[in-house]
C-alpha cells in the first residue's frame, strides 16, 4: 500500500503547477529566489515595525489572516527554493535540529538567548 503523500510535499507540488502554469520558471534563478524570499520576509515584519509589545500582542490578536498571508508568501519561495535546489526541507530541518541540539545544550541554553559561543 502506497504511503500518503508529506502536507510538505503536497504543497510543494502545488507551489511547482502554480508556477508552471504560468511560465515563471524562466525567471526563477537561486538569487532572485533568494531575494523574493527575503522580501517577503521584509514584509512579515512590518506588520510589527514601530509597534510597542503591547500594541503587538493587539495587533496579533486582529490581523491573523493578514500575518498568515504573509508567512504563506515566505513558506512558498522556501519550499520552491528547496525544489529548484533540490534540498529535501524536512531532511534539512532534521539535520539542523541536531546541529543546533550540539551547540545549544539544555544545561547551558535552558531560558538564555545568548549564542551558542558565548554560552
């Protein structure tokens, strides 16, 4: 029996047809992704740019189908950037999970945001 297919990959194949159908992948190079990507990014945090923690946490509370969109926008250059690379994201995140889990052991990291060389 065939196992079902990742969401990952589910959304990935959507992402590629969305693309395809309109003939983009001519444009599409590791840098120009590169940049969509961070632009996007860019435009996550202006959702947040002059605002107080307070007004933050308002701000989050009427504006999650806004704040979605634009996550939705920095999910799809990742996940086209894994395919056009070729980089499975889930292998990815396992092996830097583990990197991270070296370089930020519980008994020296547990509640400080310092980084891993100065821990």
């Amino acid at each position: 029996m065939e196992q079902p297919m990742s969401d990952i990959k589910r959304l990935t194949e959507k992402i590629i047809k969305f693309r395809d159908e309109r003939n983009w992948k001519q444009f599409h190079n590791p840098k120009d992704l590169a940049l969509s990507l961070t632009l996007e990014a860019g435009e996550f945090m202006e959702h947040f740019q002059w605002k107080s923690e307070k007004e933050i946490e308002e701000y989050i509370k009427h504006n999650k189908e806004a704040l979605g969109d634009e996550l939705a926008d920095v999910l799809y250059w990742v996940l086209l950037i894994c395919y056009d690379l070729k980089i499975d994201p889930v292998k990815a995140m396992e092996n830097k999970l583990k990197k991270n889990a070296i370089k930020y052991p519980i008994n020296k990291a547990k509640g400080k945001h310092t980084k891993y060389n100065k821990l």
